[in-house]
C-alpha cells in the first residue's frame, strides 16, 4: 500500500497534524496562563500528542484513530492516576496533517515546542517517515498505528514505534497462506515494477520457493499495465495453480479480469494494494474467489471489552486502526507508570520492553520497534465483499471465526 | 499451439484498436503534415465522456437494455471528441498553417498536456472503473478463447476501416480531402473549401479515436487520464510503420503492431531465456537446474517493441511499408 494509500495517509496523518497543530496553540496559552504544568483540578497536565487526516479524502481513517487515542485517556483519566507523586490528568493535543508528508515535520514542530509527552500517530507512512526524524530529534516516543512501510523503523530511530504489522511481512504471509489452503504446485509470481510491487512479489516468490513451490519466471507489466492479455496467455501454457500479484488495484482489476476471460483456473492472490471492495468493480464477477492480504487485523476482531466501550462512547464501531491506535496510546501510559515518570527519557526503556494485552492482541517490540508477531490478515472476495477469511500470525494459520472468538473471550 | 493462437487473437484486438487511432494520426498528417500528439488525448476523452454516461445512465435504473446504453455511451462521445478535435484545429492549429514545421508539432504537444489535465480536474486522477454492463460470452475456437468484447471490437474496427475508405474513395467530401493533401493551394484555386476539409479531417479523426477511447474502456474494465498518452505514441508508431499519411498503411501498421506487441510479449521470456545455453558456465547451469530459468528480458519489455519498431522503420524504411511519397515531407 505504499504507493496509493500512502499519499492518503499522508494526508490524514498531516490534517490530524494541523487540528493539533491548532489545539496545541490554545493549549500553549492556557498553560502560559496558568504559568505551571499544575492544571485542572490541581493534577499536573501530561499531553499526548495525535496526528492524522482530520480533513480530506481519508478524514474518516484518521477521526477513528483518534477516537482511539481519546478512548484511551479517557479511560486513564477516569482511573486517576498518580505519578511521581503528583496526580496526572492526560490531554489530548489532536492535529490535521492532510495526509500531507510536507505537514508531516511542521506538526511534529509543533508536538516538540508543546512538549508533548508522547505521540501517537501518523495515520500515514509518507507522512509519519518525515515526522519520525522530529521526534527522534527532539526524543519524544512516537507510535504508529496505521504506517506500515518498512521504512519507518529501518531508520535507527529508538524512539519510532508500531502496533501494526510492515509491508515486508505481508509477502511471506500470503504465501504461507496460499500454500496451507490451496497447496499449489506452480505458482506465476507477477508485478507491476514498482518497489512496493517488485518488492512484495520478492518476499512472496522467496516464501513460496522455500515450501516447495515451484515459481513460473516473474512476469512484469508497468503501474499503468492494463492490458495483461499477452503474459497471461503465456502463463495458461504453463498452467500455474495460483497467481501472486504485487501491485495496484488498477493493474490488479484488470489482470483478473483478463485472467478469467482466458479460462485461467488458477487463484488470484494480492497485497494490500489490491486488497479493497474496488477490485469487485474493476473485475466485475472474475474477482470472486481471488485472496488479498492487509497488515494488522480487522476492526471486528480487536477484543470485546474494547468495542464495547468504543460503541458506548462514540456511538459506532471502529472502522480499522482505532485498536491500534488506542493500544499505542495505552503503552505510553502504561510505560509512564511502570518507571513513575512522565519524562520520554525516562520512560522511553520500558516502553521498548513493553509486554501489553491490548484490544489487538499481545503487543510486544523487536529491536527496531516493530511490533513482534504482528498479523497479517488474509480477505476473500466473497459474492463482491471483501470479507476476512483468517489471520496470520508469527507463520501459523489461524481461521478468522477461530480469532475473533478469541478475542471476544 | 493454442497459446500462440491466443497470442495471435491477443494481437489482433490490440491491433484494431491501434489501426482505429493511428488512421487519426494519419489522415491528419496526410493533410496538414501535422503529427497531432494530442490524438491520444481525443481518445481518452472519448473514454471517460463514455465511462460518465454509461455510469449515469446503468446507475439510474432506466431499465434500458444494456446495449442500449452502451450505444448511448458511444453516441455522447463521438460528438463531444468531434468538438474537442473541431476546436483545436480551429484554436490552435489554423492559426499556425504558415509558420514553421516545428511550431505547430510543438503546440499539438502542449493541446495534449492541455487536455490531460483538464480530464484529470474533471474526472479526477484515481483510475476509474469502466462500468461492465453487457455479458461477456467467452468463445472457445481451436483452443483460444475470445471474447464478445474481442468480437464485437474487431468486427467493428473492420466496419470502421470501411467506412473510412468509402467516405475518402467515394465521396465528394473524399476527393476534396485528396485533393487538398496534393496540394492544398492548387486545390484552393479549384473551389475546394480547404478550411472546411481540413476541419472535416480533424472531425473525422476526432470520431474515430473517441470510438477507441470506448472500446478501450471497456476491453480493459479500467479508464484513467494518462491512458491516452501511451496508447497515442503507440498507434503513432503504427501509422509510421504503415507509412504516415498512408490510409491502408496504418491500419496494416496497427494490425501488425498489436501482433508484434502481442507476440513479443509472450515470447521474449523464452527466447532470452539463458538457460538455452547453458552450457556456458556451470554457475549458470546451477542456477538452471535450481530455478529451471534465467530470463535476461522478460515481458516487462512489452512496451519496447512498438518504439523498436518505430526505430527500425525510421532507419531502414522511413517512408513506412506501404508510404511513397516521403522524401521532402517526412
């Protein structure tokens, strides 16, 4: 999703910047009023910072990861809690980023200025890549909920975090998945030569070839590919039993389109960059039955007691990264109590030993500060619905009906 | 041998696409001695005009049969695409008739960035889905499957060429076109309108890509603002190929085209396929023996071979296969 969601999450992520970039102003006159952290009620203020697309094409994404985030303070507030001595009481310090990567730094300015504890956010990775290098100066932990380009922690930033999975790890997981449920023996590996496509299609082509699987020559058309017909007439003459693609919905539409005019039997699988309802209109009929994954795992499935307090405070249900989000938000806030200090420097080790059961699962950071294990989901189009049919998670296969009853439990 | 059968049919509905726009290319430049490299644009314009009313028209549930509607798209289209070619003859192009070969070669490239982004101001810079509405039967004949799409573009591409040959061989309109392409002062001299053919020109192109535009849109499912661009310089190609200004050449030079491209396509993988030789070193046969390939080109070079082309025409035959009359023009 590198290439098209990106920029949308850019966006979001630069929108969310901006409102906080706005709310951190009237929040920095009223602390200059109040000439002390000391605030509401006598509990010393402790700002956490969010920033995603509040305005634009994906202002719905980036309203649900912070609805996340507020859930989360709100809950820690309502406990009230005490550290160092002093009791706390949490603000949220929301900003519009516009999905704007430009926006990205100007925000994380203004987090930094605002002194801001910790931040949660960008929505996207084009954003949140620019933003990290701010933060990382100014030492301020910041997790992602939403960015899953690779980039973001091959940086050596120690204070980059997330709770979703990459986009590297989607690769191995689709190919697991396809040779667990449909056990195919020759596999065509196509992309569209981009480096999100190229470079899914590797991760897949790797995987495939280590269970076994033999790999018909990578085929490659452009990102602006619409005519297919020629590789897929000769991949029919080697009658593959699947057919990987990494690229965009509008090669990947069109590939299965053509694929199933040509009487090709084999099953279609995608990355995320493909993985939408969209694909149902640019196939028609010829997408039912193709596979597709997405990093972290489907709203529905974050726990129960989570969607419950969601839908009770705001009336909806999440729609795909608030539990990511509200996680992210609650290990800063459970890193602030386990070392007693609201200080990032302070603070910042427990958060990398972090071991949290959050609404998405177990939660626990590599070296990097990936998250370790991270799901992949794998979707199904299903009578022109993508519906998810299982998780994967550190290799294994897990049916969704399987993991969500999990998780509700 | 069902595949190259397959790869023939692949071709051939590329190249009647390819032969529909370059006969824009070439009737202009038969003309004028203009290449109009905003004809790729015609085309697109002519899709998404298209994609807009059949869109409109499915999603309002006018229970009209579906066909219909497609005719519809098609009906809206050729006129608006007749419009946009009419107007930028009339802009930008008359007003150029006596300068210098280059400035109105530059300014068609401009009316094409022109155009590119209006379409993407109106119809926005996501790929659109085209909507597919008629059934699409799939044949099987000899082991190649085409489908009523494949026929019916085709069919229709043929009926176009026609068309064309009968409106410029049999025609009053005709003669005043060949006319005009001879030598326009002298045809001027004998009562031919030139204005008024070289605007019919246009027209004529314009309606011609516009039909493209449609059957490309809905041959792929997937219509987007820069599709016009590639699309354009390929059947651009093929009008040279064929020899530019040459009726029966472009669409002998699309035909060919989409065969080549088609051909290319499925075959460069084999044919550099490194394992054929390999005998030349053992890591190779390693390699071969491991993974049963080394392709040094694959099918991502299928872009390559219309412009291969193009270059091999200029350097070896650069009045096309069936062009004469070059020399001083080309």
């Amino acid at each position: 999703m590198q290439l098209s969601r990106a920029p949308a999450r850019l966006r979001s992520v630069a929108l969310i910047f901006a409102v906080l970039a706005l709310a951190a102003c009237g929040k920095q006159e009223e602390a200059a009023k109040s000439a002390a952290p000391a605030a509401a009620g006598g509990a010393t203020v402790v700002k956490i910072g969010h920033a995603a697309p509040l305005t634009g094409g994906i202002a719905h994404l980036g309203k649900d990861n912070e609805a996340g985030v507020r859930l989360a303070i709100d809950e820690a507030n309502a406990k009230g809690m005490t550290i160092g001595g002093a009791k706390i009481h949490f603000e949220m310090m929301s900003e519009d980023d516009e999905g704007n990567p430009t926006k990205g730094p100007i925000i994380a300015q203004k987090f930094a200025d605002a002194k801001v504890a910790g931040v949660v956010g960008h929505l996207n990775s084009g954003v949140t890549i620019p933003a990290s290098a701010v933060y990382n100066t100014a030492g301020i932990p910041m997790i992602s909920g939403s960015a899953t380009n690779p980039k973001l922690t091959e940086q050596g930033f120690a204070v980059t975090f997330r709770t979703v999975g990459r986009d590297d790890q989607q690769g191995p997981a689709i190919a697991s998945y396809l040779v667990s449920q449909f056990k195919p023996k020759v596999v065509a590996v196509v992309d569209d030569a981009t480096s999100y496509g190229e470079g899914l299609a590797n991760e897949v082509e790797k995987t495939l070839k280590a269970a076994g699987v033999t790999v018909l020559a990578r085929e490659k058309g452009t990102d602006k590919t619409a005519d297919w017909k020629a590789i897929l007439t000769k991949l029919k003459g080697k009658k593959p039993d699947a057919i990987f693609y990494g690229g965009m919905d509008s090669g990947g539409g069109p590939l299965v389109k053509q694929g199933r005019e040509l009487g090709l039997k084999a099953v279609f699988a995608f990355g995320d960059g493909a993985c939408s309802d969209k694909m149902k209109e640019l196939a028609g009929d010829a997408s039912e039955g193709m596979v597709c994954s997405q990093a972290g795992i489907p709203a529905q499935a974050a726990s129960k007691p989570f969607i419950d307090a969601f839908k009770a405070k705001f009336g909806s249900d999440p729609i795909i990264y608030a539990p990511f989000t509200y996680d992210a938000a609650n290990l800063i806030i459970a890193a602030m109590q386990k070392v007693d200090s609201v200080d990032p420097a302070k603070y910042l080790p427990a958060l990398k030993a972090s071991s949290f059961d959050g609404a998405s699962g177990h939660i626990e950071f590599d070296e990097k500060g990936d998250r370790k294990d991270a799901e992949i989901t794998i979707f199904a189009m299903k009578e022109g619905k993508i519906v998810p049919v299982a998780i994967i998670k550190a290799g294994k296969t897990i049916p969704f009906e399987e993991f969500a009853k999990g998780a509700g439990a | 041998m069902d595949v190259f059968l397959q790869q023939i049919v692949n071709g051939l509905t590329l190249g009647s696409i390819y032969a529909i726009v370059a006969l824009g290319y070439t009737m202009v430049y038969g003309i004028v001695q203009l290449i109009n490299f905003a004809h790729g644009e015609v085309v697109m314009i002519g899709a998404m005009v298209a994609l807009t009313v059949i869109g409109s028209l499915a999603g309002a549930n006018t229970g009209m049969p579906p066909i219909v509607i497609v005719l519809a798209g098609i009906a809206c289209a050729v006129p608006v695409c007749m419009v946009v070619g009419f107007t930028m003859e009339r802009v930008a192009y008359r007003p150029l008739r006596g300068a210098p070969r280059l400035a109105p070669l530059i300014t068609a490239i401009g009316i094409s960035i022109i155009l590119q982004h209006l379409a993407m101001l109106i119809w926005s810079r996501n790929p659109l889905s085209f909507p597919q509405i008629i059934p699409n039967p799939v044949f099987e004949i000899a082991g190649a499957s085409i489908t009523g799409v494949q026929i019916a573009i085709i069919g229709l591409s043929a009926l176009m060429m026609l068309g064309l040959t009968a409106l410029v061989y049999r025609t009053r309109l005709g003669v005043a076109m060949r006319a005009t392409s001879e030598n326009p002062q002298v045809a001027g001299l004998m009562g031919v309108n030139i204005n008024r053919v070289i605007s019919s020109t246009f027209v004529i192109g314009a309606g011609l890509g516009a039909v493209a535009g449609v059957m490309v849109g809905t041959y792929y499912g997937i219509a987007h603002y820069t599709m016009g661009a590639l699309l354009g310089l390929k059947a651009f190609s093929a009008a040279v190929l064929g020899g530019i200004g040459n009726l029966a050449g472009a669409m002998l030079g699309g035909i060919l085209l989409g065969l080549v491209e088609a051909l290319g396509a499925g075959y460069i993988g084999e044919f550099t396929d490194l394992c054929h030789v390999s005998w030349i070193s053992s890591g190779l046969a390693e390699r071969c023996a491991r993974d049963g390939h080394v392709v040094l080109m694959g099918s991502n070079y299928q872009d390559v071979f219309a412009f291969l082309v193009l270059i091999a025409v200029l350097v070896f035959r650069p009045s096309g296969l069936l062009g004469e009359r070059v020399g001083d023009r080309a």
